[in-house]
C-alpha cells in the first residue's frame, strides 16, 4: 500500500520560494506507468492541479498553465521523493498542497494522497 | 470559479439515494471518459472513489457508482450512510495544448 509523506514550511514569505518535499513509501518514485502529481486546495480557487512529474528513462514534468513559469518539480531516487518549488509566490498562493499518485497514458485520476500541507503566504 | 459545476449542496436521509452530478463541456466530460469523483471529509485529503466514469477502485463500497451522457457526469451514492456525509469533487481530462486535469467545486453531502 503506498502512503505519501509531506514536509516542508507552513509559512513563506511574499515574494520568496515555496518548497514542498514527498516522500513515497510503498512505491517508486521512478515507477513504470506512474506519475506524481501536486494539487492545491484553497476556498477562492477550490482544487487546482499543478502538474505532475514521471520517468520514462528520462525525466518528464507537465506543468498546469496557470503556474508553469514559477513552478519547478524535482525528484530523488536514492531517496524515493519528489519536491515542489514555487517563487515569487503571492497571498494567492495560500492553499493546501496535496501531492498525489497518478499514472500516465489514458489514466487521470488520483489514487493515493498525502496527508496534505497547509502554506500561508504572508509577512 | 472551477471548471466543473457541480450543486453547492445536496442531502438524504439515511437509507435513501442521492445523486451529484457535474457538468463541463465538449472539451473535458462531454469528449472523455477520464471523469473521476473525489470524497473529502473535514481536514482530510480527498479520496478516490470512481474513476473512468464508473469504475471503482478496490475497497470502495458498491454503494458508489458513476455514470455520464453528454457533458455531464453524476455519481449516485445508494443506502446513504452517517459516514457518507462528506464533500464530494469531480474531475475530468480536458483538451489543451498540454496536460490539463480540473475540477469541480464541490458538493456538500448531508445525511439527514
């Protein structure tokens, strides 16, 4: 059974970097057919999601439109996780990060979530 | 504004049925058979209960089955239970130059 670990700041700054780390147990991170996937949760914007990361012997990462030129995904293999940075991130941005699996090829929908990270942006 | 619209609200006594539905457009539900629906209790992340319209992951009660025609996807919950009460998301492919997941804003599930 896979579970996903969270970590990261739940608090950042106007302007500066948001990073988020997953750490997968019960999977890997560089898995046939699988993808890992970050979704937000916010009240003005409902869930949203950002993109997701896979390997195909090589690395891929889709980027959601709204956030592609402040998003950047990474992942390690040695230690089964993948990461979220975000920058210059705004009050906007305030939401619950989820990280999420989900699969490539015709399947899009999310089976097994993180317990999720609340990141406030303020001063 | 999400890109599904799904009621705000919907509610059943227990024992009874109820169903939620969620509409887009030619673009994601209406083209795709890529819906999924998503049941989120108070401070918890969502949970994978139907996805490819209909089908149900391992472990999720037969009580939950999903369905479309046309633009719009409904998930109908049979023999409501107290634990059902929870809010409810859909989700759909949708064309675009890229991948592009979205999702509706969510129903609120009352079990009277």
């Amino acid at each position: 059974q896979v579970q996903l670990q969270q970590s990261g700041p739940g608090l950042v700054k106007p302007s500066q970097t948001l990073s988020l780390t997953c750490a997968i147990s019960g999977d890997s991170v560089s898995g046939n057919s699988v993808a890992w996937n970050w979704i937000r949760q916010s009240p003005s914007r409902g869930l949203e999601w950002l993109g997701r990361t896979y390997y195909r012997s090589k690395w891929y990462n889709d980027y959601a439109v709204s956030v592609r030129s402040r998003i950047t995904f990474n992942s390690d293999t040695s230690k089964n996780h993948f990461s979220l940075q975000m920058n210059s991130v705004t009050p906007e941005d305030t939401a619950v990060y989820y990280c999420a699996r989900g699969y490539t090829g015709y399947d899009h929908y999310f089976d097994s979530w993180g317990q999720g990270t609340l990141v406030t942006v303020s001063s | 504004q999400s890109a599904l619209n799904q009621p705000a609200s919907v509610s059943g006594s227990p024992g009874q049925s109820i169903t939620i539905s969620c509409t887009g457009t030619s673009s994601d539900v209406g083209t795709y058979r890529y819906v999924s629906w998503y049941q989120q209790h108070p401070g918890k992340a969502p949970k994978l209960m139907i996805y490819d319209v209909s089908s149900r992951p391992s472990g999720v009660s037969n009580r939950f089955s999903g369905s479309k025609s046309g633009n719009t996807a409904s998930l109908t919950i049979s023999g409501l239970q107290a634990e059902d009460e929870a809010d409810y998301y859909c989700s759909s492919y949708r064309t675009s130059n890229t991948l592009d997941i979205v999702f509706g804003g969510g129903t609120k599930l009352t079990v009277l």
